[in-house]
C-alpha cells in the first residue's frame, strides 16, 4: 500500500470516509495488530485526504478498479456493449412464453394463478424488446366491446369485463397501490349502410343470446341520442350499454407483469430464435404415452449479439403477437408439424390523434362509422384518437 501510494513510511493511516465518495471505504482504516488493519466502523464523514495523499490513493483506487475481482456489482465486471441488463435465462423451464405482451403475460399469469402447487411450475417469459416499441398492446387504443359476431368472442370478452372491474382482486398485490386501468366506461357504437344492416341485426343477436346489453338503433332513435352523427346514409345501429369502454393498456400490462412475478414468474431480455430438437425426436414427436416426450429447447438470443441460451423446457407458448408466423417459422418443427405456415404476418397500422374543441366532447361514444373508421375521445380536453384498417389490396 504505501509502495503503490509512494509517500514515506508512516506508523498509521489516516484514510477517512470513502476515498471515491462510493463508500467502499466507510469507516476509518486503521493499523492494527502487527501487519494486520482492521476497519472500526463509525458514522460517515465527509473526505478529509491530506492533500500529499491525494494522488497516491487516486492510483491506488484505480489499481484496485482494474485489478481486483468485483468487490461489489460493476466493478471489475465487464458486460459487452448492447447486452440486456438483468440475469441471463435460465437453463431449464418447464413453460417458456414467447413474447412479453399482454396475451404472453396473461398466460403466463393464469398458469401459475390456475397452478395446484404454489411454487411448482417453472414458467418463464421471454421478451426481445423491453421497450415494446412495436408490440400491439401498448400501441392499441385499449378498447373493450362486447360486439362480435362469433360466440367465443363475446364469451371471452364478457369474462375480461368482470376480470377488468375486479383487476384488484385478481391483480392487486398486498402492501402495493392499487391498480387503475383508468377504465372510461362507453358504449361502442357501429353505424351499419343498409348493405349490411342485416349482418349487424344478426351480430347482436348472437350477442343478445350470450348475454350481452346492446341496443338497435334506427336513425331517428340514432339522432335523437347523438344529434351531431350525420345519419343519411345509415340504415341502422347497435350501442353497447354495458361492459364497454376503453382503458390504459400499458397499467394493464404491467399489472399482469408485476403479479406473474410475484407468483414466481421469471422473465429475461432477448429474441427467441430456432428451436433445437434433441437426438431422436426429429421427425418422431408424437410418442406413445409411456415414453416421455423429449424436451423443447427454445434459443435465446441476446441483442446485438452471437451469444444465445438454449432452454430446456416442456412447453413453449406463442405470445409473439404479430410475429407469431415468424417464430413458428423459425422453430424447425419436424415432420409436419410446421405446414401449413401460420397465417399470421406484421401488417401496418396507423392511429391518428387530433384535437378538436367543437367535438362531440364527454358523450363521445366509440364510434365505428358505415366504412369501418373509428375514433373516440382522448381524456375530456378535447381530443381524439381514431384510424382505419386499409383494404386488402391497399394494405401496405
Ligand atoms: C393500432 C391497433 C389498435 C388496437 N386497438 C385495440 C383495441 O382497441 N382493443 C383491443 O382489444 N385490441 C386492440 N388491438 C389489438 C391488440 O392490441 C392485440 O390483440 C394485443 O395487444 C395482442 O397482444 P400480444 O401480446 O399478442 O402482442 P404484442 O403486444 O405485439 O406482444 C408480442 C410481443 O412479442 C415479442 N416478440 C415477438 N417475437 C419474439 C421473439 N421471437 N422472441 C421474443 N419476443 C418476441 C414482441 O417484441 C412483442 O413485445 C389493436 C391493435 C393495433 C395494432
């Protein structure tokens, strides 16, 4: 020490507080028994470095940055540029859910909710891009109907409207704040042209028989209820009366994150490419039952790099959203496993957000007009968020 801090020999140290503010030395190092130095420890003081000393310990700390094994997290620890913070996967799971958006995370949520055995499955949920700059949940405009034309969509969508005005019981944690989705409760309302009038009688039928409140409006009642629609060429409309509405899609996605978690669902940072199948299951994966089917082994690859972690693990789920197609593409399944391709591909979609003061203001409903455009309010300041699905022929 006194070699690398090159001042003379001295019979004590006078080394108080922390010699870098990081409080690493904490403390007052003193020399103790013979050849020995002990650190007492006392309340924290500001530095008080005689000034000869100054340049010696700054070497002095330096050396120890660079030379000595990490004494405390970043120190002597070197992570390659563009790697994601936080632990690497693990190497085995029992289920890994691809895709960390709002369907991955519910899953993932309702396997260990629905689990028998707390603690007993191993689930882990794997996202390649933290930031969710692409995924569909956080660009969504967050809103929920009832009116669908098939069965199973309404049933589901009647399950999410009690599952949402309950999200604290379900999603809540102990000792955290409460969960608010800032649900704004508002009926949808789809505009039909008497070419498809018939189709939207039929839909609300459907929903009628599973349950759902949806009122047919012809265009007097249509006008009479919201004076600024423009009803010419509207043969007739449906508006939902209960369990519609829309919501902040990003509060629920970090509540099914922040309870998945808490029930022991682990998550990691990188892209899930390609799937190894171990020897044998190639072109044999359905066994008879005695004979354990083989494992799933998933890659995970880090960002920006060639490093991947093969997982072990029994089941993989696709939650990889509009990349779906892609992943199962990726997978190799064998035999026939992997024909036909999934039909789902990435398209692009806009959503327009404007203000406008004279709009129709808090009674605003969400409107889905005669040619599939849509829009809503945006808070009460007047403003908008509305789009449109292109046609198949002009979807870019
Ligand atoms: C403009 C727009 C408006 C919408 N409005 C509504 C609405 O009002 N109401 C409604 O109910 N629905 C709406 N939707 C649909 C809704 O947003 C989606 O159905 C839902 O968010 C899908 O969630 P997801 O988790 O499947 O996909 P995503 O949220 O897209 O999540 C998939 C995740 O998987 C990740 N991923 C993909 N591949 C891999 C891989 N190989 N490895 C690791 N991670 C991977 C992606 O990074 C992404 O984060 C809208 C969608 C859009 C695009």
């Amino acid at each position: 020490l006194e070699e690398e801090l090159g001042g003379p020999r001295r019979d004590w140290w006078g080394l108080q507080g922390s010699a870098d503010g990081s409080g690493l030395f904490q403390g007052v190092l003193e020399k103790g028994p013979r050849g020995t130095a002990y650190c007492a420890p006392q309340a924290w003081q500001p530095p008080c470095i005689p000034a000869d000393l100054g340049q010696g310990l700054e070497r002095l700390v330096q050396t120890l940055k660079d030379q000595l094994p990490a004494t405390r997290d970043g120190w002597g620890r070197w992570t390659p540029p563009g790697l994601p913070p936080g632990p690497r996967p693990p190497e085995e799971a029992d289920v890994v859910v691809v895709g960390g958006g709002v369907v991955g995370w519910s899953v993932a949520f309702w396997l260990k909710a629905l689990e028998n055995q707390r603690h007993g499955m191993k689930v882990l949920v794997v996202e390649r891009d933290p930031t969710y700059s692409r995924a569909s949940t956080v660009l969504s405009v967050g809103g929920i109907r009832q009116q669908f034309s098939l069965p199973e969509n309404i049933q589901m969508s009647r399950f999410s409207a009690s599952f949402l005005r309950n999200i604290n019981e379900h999603l809540g944690i102990p000792n955290e704040p409460r969960i608010d989705i800032q649900f704004q409760p508002s009926g949808y309302l789809f505009l039909a042209c008497p070419e498809r009038a018939e189709g939207l009688e039929a839909a609300v039928r459907v929903q009628r028989e599973e349950g759902a409140q949806v009122a047919l409006l012809s265009p007097a009642q249509l006008k009479a209820k919201f004076p600024w629609i423009h009803t010419e060429d509207v043969a007739v409309a449906s508006y939902g009366l209960q369990d519609e509405g829309w919501f902040d899609p990003w509060t629920l996605l970090q509540a099914f994150r922040h309870k998945a978690m808490s029930l022991g669902v682990q998550s990691c940072a990188g892209e899930v490419r390609g799937e190894e199948w171990v020897a044998g299951s190639r072109g044999t994966p359905v066994r008879s039952p005695p004979q354990p089917r083989p494992p799933k082994i998933p890659r995970v690859h880090m960002q920006d790099s060639r490093e991947y972690q093969p997982i072990a693990c029994a089941i993989v789920v696709n939650a990889a959203g509009a990349w779906a197609g892609e992943l199962l593409a990726t997978a190799g399944l064998p035999g026939r496993l992997g024909h036909p391709p999934l039909p789902i591909q990435p398209r692009k979609r806009y959503v327009f957000s404007w203000h406008c003061p004279d709009g129709p203001g808090f009674s605003c409903p969400f409107l889905v007009d005669t040619t599939g455009a849509y829009f809503r309010r945006d808070g009460i300041a007047g403003n908008y968020l509305g789009g449109m699905s292109p046609s198949e022929v002009s979807d870019p």
